[in-house]
C-alpha cells in the first residue's frame, strides 16, 4: 500500500557467528570480501545459463536482463531464466547487447542477436521483433564512403581491438534517445536529428572508445581524465572543455591506468581505477560529478565487461566475458562483536550506558560510533551475572540493575562496585522500571515482585499474580495500567486494585514481547508461535504470517520515528507499515511485509529474543535490538526518499494464503 521508508538507525543484536556465505556461489577468493557489500557470484555451475555476460539492463518490472552467448537470461535476485529461442545458428541466439529503440516509439527494452535480429522484452518476457529491420542510421556526406558504419552502444565495446586495427575504415555511431545520434569518423564529431546532421565539432584524431553519452550530450574522458563535452540540442557547434569533478579528482593516483563502464541503454557511465569504481553523472552545468560507489573488487582479475547500478538500491551487477555474473548488495547493516576470546559473543539484554554506548549483560560496553568498538569490559558484572543474560535496566538514577536466577544485583553507575544484592524465592525472568522509579521483578513461578531504590534498606516484596509463570515482559500502558506477558498468556493489572484480567484469545500463547506507545491505545503482541496480534480497545486481531512463517516465531517489535515496525524473527528482519497493520484490523487485505536477510549485513539470520528490553532507542535516531550469538550495530541505509523498494530483489512476502 505504501513506498516503504527506510528510517536510519541503529540496531545493537545478538547473532551466531557464522561464516557469512549468501546465496549464489561464493566468489573467487580475490571477490570474497569486498568492505560494505555482500557478494554473490553466478556461473553455469550455480543456475547461470552461460558465463559470458555482454551486457546488463534493467526492464520496467525491475528484472535484470543479461546479454550473454546463449541468448537472453532474466534474473529476478533468486532464479534466473533463459530466452535463447532466437534460432538454430550460434549468431541467432548470441545476443551482442542492449540498444536504444531506433524507432523512438517505445520505451522497451531492445536487444540484437550477432546476426542482426531485434529482439524486444516485453512483460518480463523476450520474443523477435519482425518490425524492426537493422538500425535505421544513414550515412551522411561528410562521412567517407570508405568507412563502414560502427554502432557503439557500450563500453568497452568488445570487438575493440579488432577494430582498432581497422579504426580508419570504420565510423562509430552513438545513438541518443529522440531519434538522435551522435557520429565519429576520427575528425569530426557530427550531431545528428532524424538522420539529419545539425551540428559538426572538429575533433581530430581521438580514439572511438572513449566517447560517452550521458544525456543529451556526448563527452570524451582524456588519458589524463581531462574531459570534452559536444552539446546536442543547444550549446553551439564547438567542443567544451568540461571538468570532471568529485572523488575522482581527488585521487592522485587516477592518472592513468584506469576503464570506462558505460552502457547507453540505461544511461549510465563509470569509470574504474584498481579496485576502486566511481560512477559519472551530469551535475547540470555540463560537468560530471564522479562519486566513488565501490572499493575493494578486483574488476580486472574478474574480467568484467559490463556493469549495472541500481541507484534505488546501491546493487551493482558487474556482467563477466568468463566468470559470470557478480551482484554485489550494499550492506545496511552494520555488525561489532567483542574481540576477546573468552566471550562466546552471545549477548541478549542490554541497556544505554550514556548517549554514544551500550552494555550487555555480561559487563561488555560497546560504542555506537562509527568503530563500533568495544571500550571496556566490566569484569565484576560478568563474574556475578554469569550465564543469566536475560535482562538489564539503568534506572533514572544511573545504577544498573541485573539476574542472576534469585539473585537480584545493584550496580554503581560505572557497573564497577556492587551497592546491594537480594534474593527472591523463585527464578527471577524480567526486571522492567516503572514510571514512578519502582522496579517491577518477573518471576517464573511465583508472580510479580517490586523493589522501591529510592527508600533506603528496603526489600524486595510480593506484588500480585502467583499463577502468573514464566513472565516474559512488564510494560506500563498508564500510571494504573500494567501489562504483564507470560510463557502462557497476557495479562493486565490495574495497580491500585491489583485486579488481574486475562486477555481472551492469547491464554495459551507464548508472549514474547510487547510494544505499547504513549496515548494510542494500541498494545503490539509478539508471540513464539503465532506470529503477530494488536489489542486496540476491546478487539484482538491477529495478523497474517508471510509465506514462509518466519513471522510466526517474531521476538520483538519496535517502532522508528516514520510509522514502521522492525520485527526480529528466528529467519531475518522484518519492517513493516504500522498504517497498513492498522488498516488491516479495520479491513484485511493482503499484506506487505519487506525482508532484509543476512545479505544486508548480517552474519547470519537467527535473532534472538526472549529479553528486556529487546530493542533501545539511542540519542540521534539510534536503536538497540539483539539477535543470536554476536551483538550488532546495525544502521539502516537509506535513500532519497528513506524508502525501500518493492523492485529490485529485496526478498519480499505477502501474507500467507
């Protein structure tokens, strides 16, 4: 129902640590790694029809095309499917790239076998085009009759060198949407509308494979990154001394050595030097702004060819002549873990220590900056708490409560010196503060336990609740109001009475979780085993799960500053748009609910759950949440619009039919 927005945060989780492989095969050890990005590698050994990929288009459905030896192939980020139905002969089905439609009438994406036959994509699928015959270009007077016509649509072009041998009999055409083209015959520059030159920049004596379209205009990158830029419409007659500005510029080490990506079909340009990628894009003056979008891929050992940039993602497809296809997925996620080899990196409750760092159960303090390093480790708290990693809290005076089963610890502000301990006659489960400073004690088998800091020798006491087992999670609705989750049910308790009801529906669920803004009358359930419910009023509604269930075991729902929910499952991240929750309760409908995996960063996807708190809500728009085994700085990307996108493989899932 909604572009989905993608609000920046953190996430501090708990995940196994595993050796992070994502789906498609791994890539060669040289492509292994690349900081900031997940990579899959494709060939004909992992679902990849044939390992020479020419060129790479997007369609309007947001499926990836490729050109390759064996026709075209359809890539939808899970599976790949061929056309290669074009014929019997090795030219009929060998598809040389991606063109621009040379009729204009259409914004279909346009492929050409090796034979010469169109080929057009139409509603995901790719059939021959008997309408269009070659490529509609006429040679003008002031091309000699000797040189033949050369259309170049890509670069590199990969007959480069066999025409550079023959580069004084050849003219090369680049084509421009509108029925516009672009000639060189080493000389001159012509601008062409409707096969009808109206323009002609002498500019003698320049390679053909360094020439660019982006826009309406046709650029020259110089060996030493100079720029020339040749307007189409407007613009006088004279080649222009561009600039080429940004990262690029401010290499030193760019001097030489470096390639041109560009692919005309999706009017992208790029330039690569070593490992580093940097993509071109007009700056509205006639210059070229170049923003460094990849480091660290070896393009030259990969023996790429051709490249692909989803901009509403960041996901580079970089297309192979032998090894296939790499996708390289930009990570949204962040991960830190302690160093030390005696931590098994398994982390579930955790707290703000100040506004920049956060400390786990077992005396770990990370930072939230940018290192994500952990600054000290608070032996005491890891010696008195032990294996009991449940739950934590720092109350409004700064002391840090923890468990350890009937032990209730009380820490100094720095978690350094202990101030007091008390027992408990049963398992202490939850430790949550109450908006009067009372700390509220959890237990499994007994009910629900107080403390008040502020009175000094004070003990802890029985509250209410003895048939209450295994309470999960304790979360004020008003100053009266608290709501209790247990391993069998949900409950509400009006303080002042101590009145105990048991909410109908959920009596035999496993409560996870609960989320409770200020002043909706809206209590978000999560459970072990069946997924989703919001209590609003007196009505209980219970979502839909997605197809594959993930959501059915959900750990903890929390809430950013734009309206959706992140939900942290045994199976990955979900978000989703807490209007179209609320929509659904008034009216069902079919669901979206948007899926980030461990390609986003993770090292795996198993969250964990069963804490309190299970997320937290750092200064600067910062949040905390834990997953299994390693805990996780994660900060979501956004983009323009902070939204994710439905196209463009996001593992996506409706609700489940």
């Amino acid at each position: 129902m909604h572009p989905f927005y993608k609000a920046p945060f953190l996430l501090v989780l708990c995940l196994f640590t595993l050796p992070h492989i994502s789906a498609g095969q791994k890539a060669p050890n040289q492509q292994a790694s690349v900081p900031g990005y997940d990579v899959r590698h494709f060939t004909d050994e992992n679902g990849l029809p044939q390992n020479s990929v020419k060129s790479i288009a997007r369609d309007e459905r947001g499926n990836v095309w490729l050109a390759t030896e064996r026709g075209l192939v359809r890539f939808d980020g899970n599976r790949f499917v061929s056309f290669d139905k074009l014929g019997d002969s090795y030219a009929a089905r060998s598809i040389s790239g991606f063109y621009l439609d040379p009729e204009n009438g259409r914004d279909d994406l346009l492929a050409m076998t090796n034979n010469e036959v169109w080929v057009r994509v139409v509603g995901g699928k790719a059939a021959i085009d008997t309408s269009l015959k070659g490529y509609p270009l006429r040679r003008s007077a002031n091309i000699p009759k000797i040189r033949k016509l050369h259309l170049i649509e890509a670069l590199p072009d990969l007959n480069e060198d066999a025409l550079t041998h023959y580069r004084h009999e050849i003219a090369a055409l680049y084509p421009a949407p509108g029925a516009r083209h672009f000639a060189y015959d080493e000389q001159d520059v012509g601008y062409y509308v409707n096969n009808k030159m109206t323009k002609l920049f002498h500019f003698p004596g320049m390679s053909f494979f360094r020439f660019f379209r982006l826009g309406d205009d046709l650029y020259y990158l110089h060996e030493n990154l100079s720029l020339t830029r040749f307007p189409g419409p407007g613009g006088g007659s004279r080649p222009r001394e561009s600039i080429l500005s940004g990262a690029i510029s401010e290499d030193l080490k760019l001097t030489s050595g470096h390639r041109i990506f560009w692919n005309n079909c999706s009017n992208q340009a790029f330039v690569s030097a070593g490992r580093r990628l940097y993509e071109l894009q007009p700056a509205g003056d006639g210059s070229l702004r170049s923003t460094l979008i990849l480091d660290g891929f070896d393009f030259q050992a990969a023996g790429i060819k051709t490249i692909h940039l989803n901009r509403e993602t960041g996901r580079l497809f970089l297309g192979s002549q032998l090894h296939g296809l790499y996708v390289l997925s930009k990570k949204q996620f962040r991960t830190i873990s302690a160093p030390r080899a005696s931590l098994d990196n398994v982390y579930y409750g955790q707290a703000l220590l100040d506004n920049n760092k956060i400390i786990t159960v077992n005396g770990t303090v990370f930072s939230l900056d940018e290192n994500g390093s952990v600054t000290s480790h608070l032996k005491l708290m890891e010696k008195s708490v032990d294996w009991d990693k449940y739950s934590i809290l720092k109350d409004r005076a700064g002391t840090i409560w923890c468990k350890r089963r009937e032990t209730l610890f009380r820490f100094d502000g720095d978690g350094e010196h202990i101030i007091s301990t008390w027992k408990i006659p049963d398992e202490i489960k939850q430790l949550y503060e109450g908006r009067d400073g009372r700390i509220w004690i959890g237990t499994n088998a007994t009910g629900l336990y107080y403390i008040d800091p502020s009175q000094p020798g004070v003990q802890p006491r029985y509250f209410a609740g003895k048939h209450l087992s295994n309470i999960s999670w304790i979360q004020h609705q008003t100053a009266e109001i608290l709501w209790i989750g247990t391993g069998k049910g949900l409950y509400k308790i009006h303080l002042r009475t101590k009145r105990i009801t048991c909410i109908t529906g959920l009596a035999s669920f496993y409560i996870r979780s609960l989320y409770i803004p200020d002043g909706r009358d809206e209590i978000w359930i999560t459970t072990y085993a069946n997924g989703l419910f919001l209590l609003k009023g007196n009505k209980l509604t219970q979502f839909p799960v997605d197809k594959e269930q993930y959501l059915a075991s959900a750990h903890c729902m929390t809430e950013d500053k734009n309206g959706f929910f992140w939900i942290t499952t045994n199976k990955g991240l979900f978000q989703i748009k807490r209007s179209d929750l609320l929509a659904y309760a008034r009216k069902p409908f079919d669901l979206y609910y948007h899926y980030y995996s461990k390609t986003a960063g993770f090292n795996t996807n198993e969250f964990n759950g069963g804490c309190q708190p299970c997320a937290l809500r750092a200064p600067g728009g910062h949040r905390v949440s834990p997953v299994d085994r390693r805990p996780r700085v994660v900060r979501a990307g956004t983009d323009a619009t902070g939204a994710p996108r439905r196209a463009d493989f996001h593992r996506q899932f409706g609700r489940r039919r």
